[in-house]
C-alpha cells in the first residue's frame, strides 16, 4: 500500500480493481442477453419454418394413394377432405380431416407452448396454412386449408375454434356444400376472434388466413351461384374437373 491508499484502506488493486469487474460483469449481462436474443430469434424461424412443412404434408394425397388413388386426378383435383371423399371414399376422407386439422393444430400449440411472442404464434398458423395451399412437398400445388385452417384456430382459441369448427360441421350437414359452410365459417372467424377479446395478432391472423382461405373457394363460390357446385359424397370421375 501506498501512504494515502493505506490511510483510506484501499489497496493498489481496489478501486480500479472494483471498476473493472463491474465492467466485466456488465459486459458478461450484455453477451448473455444477446446470446438469449439470437436463441430466441432462431427458435422463431424454425417455428414459423416447421409450420411451413408440416402444413405442407399432403394428407389427402397420401391417404388417396395408400388406397389406390391419385385424387389430384379425380373430380376437382382437390387434396383436400370433400374430393378425398369423392374420390377415395369415407375412410381416407377420414384420415385426411384428422391430419389436416392436427397439420395446423401442432405447429401452433408448439408455438403457444415454446414462445410467449404472440405474433410468431400468429405467424406460424399463416406458415400452416400456406404450407396447406402451396406444399412444398407437391410442387407448390396444395388444397384450401379448411381443416387446417380449423386446427390452427382451436389452439389459438380452443372454445372459439371448436365453436367455429362445429358452425362449419353443421352448414355441411344441412346444406350438403363443404364449400359454403367453409365460406361463412371464414367469414364469422375474424368477427368471433375479436368479439371474444383474443390478442390482436391473433384476430390479424384470422382475417389474413380466411381472406385465403375464402379466395381459394372463388371457383366454388361461383359455382354455388351457378349451382353446379357438387355436394359432399357425390361421386367424381377421374379427370372430371369441376370446382369442389
């Protein structure tokens, strides 16, 4: 120690000494928080990217070929639940219903569950859906994402989606149109979203991903207009393209 150092009890080392591990451990909280900030980020991407390829699995052609049939061939050339039906019959419809829900049900409540940003949430369900109509899997050549559409929203809002699964459920049964019951469920989505005081990226993603979904049954919608839109469980031949 030196006189004056001695006398106020500070060592050579202590107030710079002090200094520089404050600085140190200052600098040790930065790169901590930006390795957390790079981790975070990247979790996002793969979120929003597993939702993309799951969303892009082609249940109903699978579930088409697994019994015989390329429904891209039959009817609307649809992968999804009404031509599977059509073309392949009730159990690979089946299968298709269940895989395209849980296509957009997995990836968001692993999001739900994984990240507390509800606006990667809400991304992921988008991801679903466009991996729905433009698969990756099938040249970019997919279906409507009703039921994918269906999955994302009960684990959004398990009540609200369920609720607005059974109005779509009902409208078919009643009217015999999947299209029609598609088209007014995605209608009331966005208002039932944001009614029921769901988080704003959600009631966004609602109106996003059912003007898709609503755009991708324009063919439909004219047909209902012209009524020759088939009814579910109506037979289509191979190569009998009509909307559907």
């Amino acid at each position: 120690m030196t006189g004056a150092s001695a006398g106020l009890g500070i060592d050579d080392h202590g107030v710079f000494g002090h200094c520089s591990s404050s600085s140190s451990m200052s600098l040790d909280v930065s790169t901590s928080a930006e390795r957390w900030a790079i981790l975070a980020a990247m979790l996002n991407v793969l979120l929003i990217l597993g939702g993309y390829l799951m969303g892009s699995v082609p249940t109903g052609f699978l579930a088409g070929r697994a019994w015989g049939v390329d429904v891209r061939r039959v009817g609307s050339g649809n992968i999804g639940m009404a031509n599977v039906l059509r073309a392949a019959g009730k159990w690979p419809a089946v299968i298709t219903l269940i895989g395209d829900m849980l296509k957009g049900f997995v990836p968001v409540l692993a999001a739900r569950l994984l990240t507390e940003n509800e606006w990667v949430v809400a991304v992921v369900a988008l991801a679903a859906v466009l991996g729905h109509c433009w698969p990756v899997f099938l040249k970019f050549k997919g279906g409507k994402a009703v039921a994918t559409g269906a999955g994302t929203t009960i684990a959004l809002a398990p009540v609200v989606g369920l609720v607005l699964f059974a109005v779509w459920w009902g409208i078919v049964l009643v009217t015999r149109y999947t299209s029609l019951g598609a088209i007014i469920t995605m209608t009331a989505g966005p208002v039932a979203f944001l009614l029921t005081g769901q988080p704003w990226p959600y009631v966004l993603y609602t109106l996003v991903g059912s003007s898709l979904v609503i755009w991708r049954h324009r063919n439909n919608a004219r047909a209902l207009l012209k009524g020759t839109e088939r009814k579910i469980g109506e037979k289509a031949r191979e190569g009998n393209a009509r909307a559907g």
